[in-house]
C-alpha cells in the first residue's frame, strides 16, 4: 500500500540508530559532570597467592588529548586508557570498582576472564562500589572496559584500557628479548557525542605507554604522548611490545617503522606464533606481542599504517642509542 | 594547460562512482518491486551419495529489520541472510536457482567451489531457472551471494548467506563440543540505495542465527532477531559458533562477552588453528569456527567490538541455565 | 571555568586535524607541479653477488586513473604504484634516489630492510639525490612508499609499492605453482587534498599488477588496468599471486571470484602458512601471497570483497583458457 511503499523511500537512519540507543550530546550527564575533575586515583592491587585483589575506580578526569584541549574523560583511576593491569595465567582476579562518579553507573568487562557477564560484569551506582571474582585462565593481552549502556559512550568516552596475563610458561623468544613495553591505540570522538561516535570519524587516533617496570613512562592517550617521550632501547636490542587496540570502532594496522617483526604472537598467546611480519592486523579490542630488533641507533616511530589515522595523532616514537 | 590543470581541481568522485556503475536509488526496479512481498519458499535439499541437489530461489520479500521497519528485501527464499546450507568436503553440488523476480537477473556466487564465475556464477534471467554443477572440495564456512551487476546493490538488499562444508576428518576438538550454532552478521543501507551502500555508513549492522538442527532458532538479520530469542547453553558447555560476516563492506571484530575462544579455525579450515583469542578479525566474506567454554549461569552478548556497529544492532545474546 | 567547560561544547575535529599537520589542497605545490609532467625514468638495478644497486627517481607524472581522468601523481619513477623491486633474502641493497621534482622533498621506507627510518628513510631535496644502504634480512611481499611529511599527502599522491624479497629455501608450495603475478591495491582521493584524504572516503579503490618476468603486463593502479589486459592462466594451473595492499586508508579482503586458496602465507613470509581460504585479511600495508587452482575455462575477477570498494574500482580479471 502507499503508506508501507513509502516508508521504503525515507531513511531509516536516524530512526534506526535512536532505537538502538545512540544520542547526541547528553545535557543532564554533561550537566552533571562539568564541575568534576578528580585527581587520579592509584590502581590498588596486592597479592597472596594466585589471589589477586585488585581496587580501581570510575572517575570524571580531564584527559588534555591535545596541547590546550581538555577532554573531561569518563576514566578508570583517571586515566585514559585507564591502569596498565598485569596478572599470571591462573590468578583468580577480586576486583572491587569503587565509582566516584556521583552521576551515572560504570562496571568493568576484563577480557582476561570468565565470568557470567550480567553478573561479573554488573553495574555500580554512582557513589557506590561493587566486588567481583573470576579467573584469569588464558594468557594473552586483553582489553578491559567499561560495559554499561550505552556501552560505545563508555568506552569512547575513555573508559578502557589493558590486562597482561602473563603466561606460565612464558614466549619461547623470552630469552632473545631486550626490553618490553605495553603500548595501547584508541580513538577519541567529540565530546560524549554518541552520534559522532556511531556515525562519524575519529577527531584524534592515538598512542598511550604503560610502565611495565617502574621508571618506565606512563601516559594517557594523547596525540603527542609517546612522542614527547619517546620508547628507549640501545643498538641491537630486541624489543617485545605488547599492544592492543581498545578502539571503540577502527581496527588497526600496526606498524614499526624501520624494522620487521621477527616473532608475533597474535592475541599475546604463546600458540599463536607468526613470523617476518611488515605490519599486524588487530581487530577493535585484538592484542598482540610483537618483538623486533633495532640494529641502528636513531628514532623509530611506530604508527597504524591505516595512514589517515596516524595524520589523526596515532604516531609513537623509538629512541635507540649506543650501548 | 588551463583546462587540464582545472580538471585537477574538480572533484572527480561523483564521476569516478557513476564510472564504475554506482547508481542512487533506481526508480525503474523499485517501481518493478514495489507490489512483491512473496512468501518464503523452503529451500530443498536431497543428497544422493555424494552428489547433492539444492533447489533455492530468488525473491522479493519485505524483512522487518526493525520493529516498524519492513526492508523489500532482494532475497534467496525469502531470507536475508538467506538458508544455511550444509554439505559434505568433497560432495558434487546440483544447484538450481529459480529466479521469481520478475524485474531483474540474479545469480549465485558459492564461495566453497570451484567454478568458471562466467559459466557456474551465471545469470538467471527473471522468471527463468539456470542450473549449475560444481565441487565443494574444501572445509570451511564460506560465504555465498547474488553476484549479478551492480554486486554491491544485489549483496547490500539482502542477497547473501552461508554455507558450511563440513571435513570429512572433523575438527581436532570435536569430542570436546557441547553445542553448535550458525552466526551471520550483514550490514543495512538505504533501500536500494547504492551511492549510500557505496559512500555512507550502514544503518544497521545485525546478527542473524540459522538453524543447524531442527528446533534451533532460525532469523533474519535484523536488530533484535538472537536478543529475543537467544541461543541457549548449559553450564560448563563448550559452545562452537560457525561464523561468516557477509558484509558487504565492513569487517568484524567478532567477540563473545564473558569468555575466551578457547579454539578458533580461520574460515572454518581445521588446519588454520589458533587459541586463546578473545576476537576474531574477519574480512568481509571472511568466516571462522570459533570455540568457547560458559562456566556460569547468566546472558552473554557477542558482538562485533568496533563499538559503533554494535550500537547500530550488532548484538546477540547466549543464555546459559545450569544444567 | 566557563571558558574552558564552553571547550567541551565546541568540536575539536578540524582543529585537531589542524595540530597534526592535515591541510587542504596546498595551492603552493599545486601551482609548482601543475606543468610538470615527466616520462616515467624506467628503474635500475644491477647485482654483483648479495649487493644489488637500485635507482629510483621521485618524478610528478600524470596517471590516468579512469578514461580521461588524470591525476598529476607523485610517483616513484613515473608508475603508481611505483616499479616492482625483486630481491633475494640476505641482499645488501645500495638505493638511490633522484628526486626530479622541483618543488618538494621526497625520500623512500622500504619495508624489507632494517634501518634507522631518520638516517636510511632520509629526505631528499629537490633536484638532489641520496644514497642509502640496508639489508633485506626476511622474506616477504614488502610495502615501499615514500615517507616524508605529510606521509598521507606522499602516499596518496602516488609514492608507494611493492618490494619481494624472496626466501632462500622458497616456499614448501613451488613446486606445485604454475604461474606468478603480483597485484597491488591502492586508493585514489581528491588531487592532493590532505582532509579529503584524512576525513574522506576513497574516490577510487583500484588494482594493478607489475610484471614479474618480461612479457608479463605492467600497469597503473586504474579502475581498469587489470580488466582491460587480464592476467592469463591455463585450465589446471596453480597461480600463485604476490598482493600487497599500499593502502593508504583502508584494510582489504582480497578474493578470488571461483576458486579458493589452497595456500596462503600471511606478509609472503613462509612460515605463516594458512590454507583453504575465501578470503584473505591484509591490513593497510599488509602483504600475502596466495594459490588457487583455476579448474576451467572463463574469466575469474579479484575483489576486495568490500564490495564498496569493488564498486569504485578494485576488480582485476583472470582468463583461463584450455591448455
Ligand atoms: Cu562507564
Ligand atoms: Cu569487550
Ligand atoms: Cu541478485
Ligand atoms: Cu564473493
Ligand atoms: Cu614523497
Ligand atoms: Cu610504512
Ligand atoms: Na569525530
Ligand atoms: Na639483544
Ligand atoms: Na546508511
Ligand atoms: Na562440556
Ligand atoms: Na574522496
Ligand atoms: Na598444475
Ligand atoms: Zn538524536
Ligand atoms: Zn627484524
Ligand atoms: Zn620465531
Ligand atoms: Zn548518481
Ligand atoms: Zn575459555
Ligand atoms: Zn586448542
Ligand atoms: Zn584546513
Ligand atoms: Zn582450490
Ligand atoms: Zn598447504
């Protein structure tokens, strides 16, 4: 009939994407958090065992992405991404988020474990904090994040980051490897703009460094972060990077320029061996290991080789110097 | 010279589409459609030895991709995706395609054969039937499509599926899985809008779920189809998904909530095994076995992790009940 | 304070760009090429034992991407994508490179070699030519491009391609293959315009091959390069096909239409060893080489099955014929 027939002529795009719960900018939760700018809060985490307690929290922190450009970030701890997390490969995870955030819920999905999500993955109020315990069984490089509705909000909006779960019996290369550093892609979008984050491109694609080892740098996701200061190593190191790409939307192709990959392990798991690779294909929220040797001093930038985003920021800089 | 250096200047993208044969809405086949909205007719399917005939059809049929929403859509029997077909490594497939659209050719295009694509992937006229013979002779979840000109427009309104070629030696971790399920994710546009299919992003992006035992659920691909009606499991199941993302443009982050891929086989072949993966990277047209372990009770979610996807539809969910 | 709450309202985007070096179309270069036009200075190359001396020129020639579109690229040696460079594992490469334009600065990233990217990746002047040495220590289908900033504007404009570097105990497959190629994929976007080419979609996404042995076909990546001379086969032979995506944007799901691959090694390195797959994931830069058996008489095409880039271009045919 003419009614249905027409239906088909008009876009159900904007229709479509507002049942499936996007929305533009959020005045009330905006409203909310605009006077709010915690100062970050240090990742507690203590060991007894193969038990691992682990405390973080959920708190609104400017994140400056740019020089002069403030995002009020939805953070783990105040950071964006959030605390580098590593546990051993059958730890059994207590994981307590204490969300200072007076205005909305937050929650935390480890890719790291097993768990019933609607359980293990379950909301905290605001002001509130929730408890959680669940097992760490598969080594790898997993992403962590947020996973309250709407989830793309969360995460886009700087609730992710990255667990380690260091393997029992370690990479077959550890004995060859140098020096190791974690390394996380993620996007940044307009400011809590749902829209843009569903249907947009990133305004800024970047880089972050987490200290593996204390002295190690340890920044947020900026354009400029790990380029400021740069990875070091010396002349004939082999360096292992542990990377993954928390996204919320693009994937990655990433790239050291300079050198080749003498051994990947895609996801961080020791079975999953590659090797001579010019550039890894990581889907949004994919890790990998990734060791390479640097037989020049000089600086290597790292990129996504998907070279618009690297224009957008996502360029890390290499500083290799003699022994 | 001055008229060369200005063509320079001008943007040659609108040209450069209509080149290669992106058109925008065609009045002539939405006009030819606009009336049809044909009951589903089965797929048959009867074996002889190894020899396999399968009867489909080509058809035009509305899929409520939204609740309100009816797509007319360009089908195989009345599905989008269109009927899982399951046949053996090594079988001789008989494959008839009657062709009920009386506007326009279709064709079928079965990624798990070898054929000449000019004699075996060959139009057939509307209201006419082609038949065609060929060899399955690889294991895997392969994609299948309508591969009549434009490509894209005969894909994009709904003509795509999957068939699985089962290995005639099985997967190493067969005795180890508890249930099996088929998974398909497609992507939406504009009707028959083929500068949107080309140019824009979709408006939806949707899992479906095929029926690989009788009493399983079987869907279309739209925004609610496996949240209404999940697919279910037991405590302490180890869960196999046959997955294939048709497209047609965009690639998936295939990830379940809640779990680790204890075991993934890249595009179903059991020699292409990798472990521990918390997300499978597929191409377009690109397919996997992927297996996982639910060890408590409650609902999981995949998703394809570029977030933006998953928050246009690209959820399904997995409930699990003790046992 | 208001001031810098009133930020968070204002989109950052094109600022962002701005920061990270992204312009339009740069009417300072424009005007500086825009009667340039050089014949294409073929390559050269001599060998005398492991070290081979390779030639390149940095030249701004007109490609004509679709019938009466040309696009003033910047190129290496006049081809876009540049000539295909074929070396042996372990080789010393002493590269030189004239830059014969004018205007700017180019310089070359091989991604086969391992180098310091500030010393060896070097910028060259105008009308200046550098030398540089490095050694292809692994073997694989390698990205080349030019790498001086804007690294999107060089790469986009043209300056990109493929190096082999072939593996010194071959492929455990070459006895069984019957013919080789090499194929590219690349993306075309506004003439020189840096937002279209940072924010944009593609104008064209196209295929060319490069001979690998005399008599084989050479061309430009254009929307029509490889349908209008197909790639030859005969009934029964296995083709194997060296593909790199150059990118500069976008991942690729590389298709044979009709056949499936026997055997793929992911970046060309043979110990990535893959087999019976549809389609093959090359992130931006990646590289494979893939087998197929072609079983009858007809035309194959190549896809990237993202048909919406099929659509602008990227379709390459293969023609079998009876032996
Ligand atoms: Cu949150
Ligand atoms: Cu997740
Ligand atoms: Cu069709
Ligand atoms: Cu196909
Ligand atoms: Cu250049
Ligand atoms: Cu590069
Ligand atoms: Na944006
Ligand atoms: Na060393
Ligand atoms: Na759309
Ligand atoms: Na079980
Ligand atoms: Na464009
Ligand atoms: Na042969
Ligand atoms: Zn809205
Ligand atoms: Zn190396
Ligand atoms: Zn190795
Ligand atoms: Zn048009
Ligand atoms: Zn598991
Ligand atoms: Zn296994
Ligand atoms: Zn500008
Ligand atoms: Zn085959
Ligand atoms: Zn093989």
């Amino acid at each position: 009939d003419e009614t249905e027939e027409s239906k088909q002529e008009i876009s159900p795009k904007e229709d479509a994407v507002e049942t499936v719960s996007a929305e533009e900018k959020d005045p009330e939760v905006i409203g909310a958090h605009k006077n709010l700018n915690d100062a970050a809060v240090p990742l507690e985490m203590e060991r007894k065992g193969s038990d691992v307690y682990i405390k973080m929290t959920s708190q609104i922190t400017d994140i400056e992405i740019e020089k002069g450009y403030n995002y009020k970030a939805w953070t783990f701890n105040g950071e964006a991404p959030g605390p580098l997390v590593v546990v051993n490969e059958g730890d059994t995870i207590h994981f307590t988020l204490e969300n200072l955030d007076p205005a909305i819920p937050h929650s935390m999905d480890f890719h790291a474990v097993h768990t019933a999500p609607d359980k293990g993955f379950a909301d905290v109020m605001p002001n509130e904090e929730g408890t959680f315990t669940y097992q760490a069984s598969k080594p790898g490089v997993f992403m962590y994040h947020c996973g309250t509705d709407p989830v793309l909000s969360h995460i886009a909006n700087g609730m992710h980051g990255v667990i380690i779960v260091q393997p029992n019996d370690g990479y077959p290369t550890d004995d060859e490897v140098d020096r190791e550093y974690a390394i996380i892609q993620n996007e940044w979008y307009r400011y809590n703009d749902l829209d843009d984050m569903t249907n947009g491109v990133p305004s800024q694609v970047v880089f972050s460094t987490k200290a593996l080892d204390e002295g190690q740098p340890n920044t947020n996701g900026t354009v400029t972060a790990v380029k400021n200061e740069p990875l070091l190593a010396k002349v004939g190191d082999k360096v292992r990077l542990f990377v993954n790409n928390v996204g919320p939307n693009e994937v990655s192709s990433f790239h050291v320029v300079g050198t080749i990959f003498d051994d990947v392990y895609i996801d961080g798991n020791p079975a999953n061996h590659m090797e001579g690779m010019q550039t890894v294909m990581l889907p949004a929220s994919g890790g990998a290991v990734v060791e390479f040797t640097v037989k020049e001093e000089g600086v290597y930038p790292f990129v996504t080789h998907q070279f618009n985003h690297a224009t957008k920021g996502a360029v890390g800089y290499i500083k290799v110097t003699a022994d």
